[in-house]
C-alpha cells in the first residue's frame, strides 16, 4: 500500500492523498472533516491530528469508539486498525 510511507508525524495529508489517490480529494475530506480550512491551512482539530503518527490516530480512534484510554491498543499497520491488547 503506498500510504504505508507515510507513517510519522506531520504526514496527515500525504497520507490521505495516498490512501483515496488524489490530492484535492484529501484536501477535500479533510476540509469536510474540519480539520482544514478552506485556504487549505490546519484547524487546531487537524494541526494536532497532523501531529500524530498513523498509530496515535488509529489507536485515538479506536479509543473514542470505545472509552478505552489509548494505552489499551496495538496498532497493525497492515489494517490500519488499533485493536484492544
């Protein structure tokens, strides 16, 4: 999968571009999600989710859906999916 190169920190919209393979798209969703404005420049939301590696979202993520603190998650690359420990 080509989004598996973007995996760290400050890699939010590469990866996304990756992922649904076109980079108005990305900047799309991610204005829809609020986490960009439409000038294209990070909301709070989105400049601390931008901060985050693929892992810390997945496992924030799964986190939220569940009420689990983070710390109970693994993360699997492969899936892109934070399951419980």
């Amino acid at each position: 999968m080509k989004s598996q190169q973007f995996m760290g920190a400050g890699m939010l919209l590469d990866r996304l571009t990756a992922q649904v393979g076109d980079r108005d798209q990305a900047i799309k969703i991610l204005i829809e999600r609020g986490h960009m404005t439409p000038d294209q420049k990070w909301t709070p939301e989105g400049a601390k989710r931008n901060a985050m590696t693929a892992a810390e979202r997945a496992k924030d993520r799964a986190s939220r859906e569940t009420g689990l603190p983070v710390s109970h998650f693994k993360y699997d690359p492969k899936t892109n999916k934070a399951t419980k420990r």
